[in-house]
C-alpha cells in the first residue's frame, strides 16, 4: 500500500472550495451501462497521480488540493485565450475562425 500523501502546509492549501460530494462517489465502475472508459479512466488516473479516496471526507480533501493546484494552470489558460480574443484568433463554437466566418482578411 502506498504512502498518503498529506496536503502542504502552506497557506496556499488551506483555501476550502465549495465542491459537492459527487452523487457516483460510490456508484460501481462495472454499473450496468457505464461506459467501459470510465473504469480505463480511473485505473490511469491511480496509476499517474494515486489512487482517490472513496469516503466523502477523504474523497473532498483530494479533490479540494486538486482544485487548488490546478487553479494557476487554470488562470495562464484564461491568460492564452484573453491574448487569442484580442488578436481575433479566437474560434467560434463551429471551429471557424471570425476572419474566415465574416470573409474579411486583415
């Protein structure tokens, strides 16, 4: 079994998010009419970043350090695509670009 590793004790991680425990937490990966990728999901997600708890408490204190590690990698994307809006790079929900959409070439 391996080690657990406990959240850093930075201020940083003492943030508490307002996440719901999800409704599936113990819903079987083998459930009839689950999709087969869910269970291949999980058994990668274990294998690369450790397995994640199933008891509520457990299951919110890794879900809540997720959240607020993955924040600034978040934030750099939002970055990205305020810098692809204001050079109009920017794809609309069909994929095309404004320039191809509208026919104008600046």
């Amino acid at each position: 079994m391996a080690n657990r590793v406990c959240t850093p004790n930075d201020a940083l991680y003492r943030h508490q998010w307002d996440i719901e425990t999800s409704p599936t937490l113990d819903l079987s990966l083998a459930e009839p009419g689950r999709p087969r990728a869910h269970l291949e999901y999980v058994k990668a997600w274990d294998y690369h970043l450790g397995q994640i708890p199933l008891d509520p408490d457990s299951w919110y204190a890794s879900t809540n350090t997720i959240s607020i590690a993955s924040a600034p990698i978040d934030h750099k994307n939002s970055d990205s695509t305020d810098a692809l809006s204001h050079l109009a790079l920017d794809l609309h929900a069909d994929g095309a670009s404004p320039l191809e959409s509208t026919g104008n070439r600046q």
